[in-house]
C-alpha cells in the first residue's frame, strides 16, 4: 500500500470553491485502478490549507495511472 499526501495551498477567499471542485474530483480519483481511499483535511492553523491523503495499492498505480490519464 502506498499513501500520497498532498499538501494543498489554496489561494485565499477561494477555498469553497476549491472544496465545491474537490466533489467532482474526488469522483474521478476514487474510480482509478489502484485506489484505496482517501481524506481531506482542513488544516486548523491555515485557514485557505488542506492535506489530502490518498492510498494506492502500488506507486504505479499514482504515477502511471493516476497521473497520466486523461481524467
């Protein structure tokens, strides 16, 4: 099992909209061969920072699939 954190620095004032994209996003990540779950974190001391972490069963499953494909 793998996990990717991304930490997520989203420019201030557009953080509901980041969160409102985040829902068709999250859509397509979780249909990725590979994919094993995921979290979004709103970080408590940045109000406009998120962590997100996201299970794969293999690294190619995120850098090869997830990250080449078209979605």
């Amino acid at each position: 099992m793998i996990l990717e954190v991304a930490i997520l620095d989203i420019k201030p004032g557009e953080t509901d909209a980041f969160e409102a994209a985040f829902q068709q996003a999250q859509t397509i990540i979780s249909s990725m061969a590979g994919y094993g779950g995921h979290q979004l974190q709103k970080c408590m001391e940045k109000d406009n920072r998120y962590v997100l972490l996201v299970t794969w069963q293999t690294l190619d499953d995120q850098t090869q699939g997830f990250r080449k494909s078209d979605e």
